[in-house]
C-alpha cells in the first residue's frame, strides 16, 4: 500500500494528525492541572487574608453535614411516637455523658431520657466544630433551662433561644420558622451561631457577650459568668471519668518502668 502515493499521502496525514492531537491533550492536561493548583492557591490566600469568609465556609459545611444527618436519620424514622420522640435511653450513653445527663436531669427537673439525647447530641457537636460539648450545654442552660418551648422577649425561641428570622435560612433545611421548636434542630442552629460567634472572637467571653445580645440577655450583665460556671460545674463531673481513665495508663507505665 505505500506505494500507493494516495495512500502513503493520507497515512502520513493521519499520523501528523495523531500527533498533533496526542500533543495538544498533553498540554491541554499541563495546563488544566496548573490551573487547579492556582486555584487552590488563590483558595487558601484568600482564606488566610479573609478570616470571616473562613467561618463563613466552615459554617456552610458544618450546616451541609448536619442537613445531611437529619435527612438520613429522617428516612431511617418509623411511624412509631417513640422513634419520632427526642429522648434516649441513658443506660446506652457512655459514662461521662450518662454522669452529666443525670446531674442536669435532677438540677433542672427534666425527664432523663430527653436530656440523655440532648447531651448525646451536644458531644456529636462538639467533635465536629471543636466546641466543648459542657460548654454548648450550659449555654442551653442558662438560656431556657432546657425548656424546647422556651420564648424570650426579644423573639428567641427554645433550648438556645435562637431568633427564627435571624437564621431563618439555617433553619430552612429542617423545615422552616416552626423547627426552631424541634430541640435537635434548635440545638445544631444555635450550636452553629455559638462556633461562628467563636473564631469571629478573641474569646468565649467576648462570644458569649456577643451570643446574649443575639438570643435577648443583652440586659443580665452576669450572663457570661453563669454559663461558664455552669460549664465549670459539668467539667468537674467529666473530669472524675478522664481520671480514672488516665489512671490505669500511668500505673501501666510505672510497672514498665520497673521492670
């Protein structure tokens, strides 16, 4: 066939042709990745120049995770009352959050089972936006001692007195205004304000300062003082459990040592 001139003519086009296009992918990738790593770049400077937008973002994400939990446990619900119910059985809980959701049972007269659920989910909070979980509850505490019908006078509403048309696209997710009475829901929204609130401050006093004006406690001067004693009062019940894990450890290693 390749003395065929035709022939010969139109396999040599053919293979510039290949070539030409092996070469122009190669470079279109080149380039194509150089692009992502710019982009990435210009992601993390603008971060780093813009702290807000970070909280921005990481409140954004944390709304995602938790819209998508809500859907799947959602979907997971029975039509039994006990399954759409918030409560939970404490025997199930670990230790430290039995410890606590019992004290709190007693301390504000509340059924166990739905303080066990509350603090349950308070932990699950805590790990995902490195709040301390004692400190999300007792700003619930202080706010509406856990009443998830609780109403202020300046229009917060429920467990942490959130203001349904302050965070009315927070709450849109969960079904709109009326949610910020479903505690789970109040919970993860005001837990969510608390975290911004948080990186937008140099302190959890300034937070909890900044938290009062937002959920009407603006005029109780002594309000960042009882949520953190509250918070104190909690810790020293965890603390006992974080002992008396730490305890086995060390006399494991003073018998290594001796050895």
């Amino acid at each position: 066939m390749t003395n065929n001139p035709k022939l010969a003519r139109l396999w040599s086009a053919l293979t510039t042709l290949a070539g030409d296009v092996r070469e122009g992918f190669v470079e279109i990738t080149r380039h194509g990745l150089a692009l992502i790593g710019l982009a990435v770049v210009a992601v993390t400077l603008t971060f780093a120049a813009r702290p807000g937008l970070q909280a921005y973002a990481s409140e954004t994400l944390m709304s995602w995770l938790e819209m998508r939990q809500a859907m799947t446990l959602d979907m997971a619900v029975s039509d039994s009352g006990a399954a759409r119910s918030t409560a939970t059985l404490i025997k199930d809980l670990p230790k430290d959050q039995l410890a606590v959701a019992q004290s709190l049972s007693r301390r504000y007269k509340v059924s166990p089972e739905p303080i066990g659920a509350l603090v349950s989910e308070a932990w699950s909070i805590g790990e995902r936006s490195q709040i301390a979980p004692t400190l999300i509850l007792a700003v619930m505490a202080i706010e509406s001692r856990f009443n998830p019908f609780a109403s202020g006078s300046q229009g917060g509403m429920g467990l942490m007195q959130i203001e349904p048309d302050i965070h009315s696209n927070a709450l849109m997710p969960f079904g709109g205004r009326l949610a910020a009475f479903d505690p789970l829901t109040n919970l993860r929204v005001g837990a969510r304000h608390l975290q911004f609130l948080i990186q937008q401050s140099v302190s959890i006093e300034d937070a909890l300062r900044l938290y009062a004006v937002d959920s009407g406690q603006i005029n109780d001067e002594q309000y960042v003082d009882r949520v953190l004693n509250e918070q104190k009062h909690l810790e020293k019940i965890t603390q006992g459990f974080k002992t008396a894990a730490v305890a086995p450890t060390q006399q494991a290693k003073a018998r290594q040592a001796q050895l």
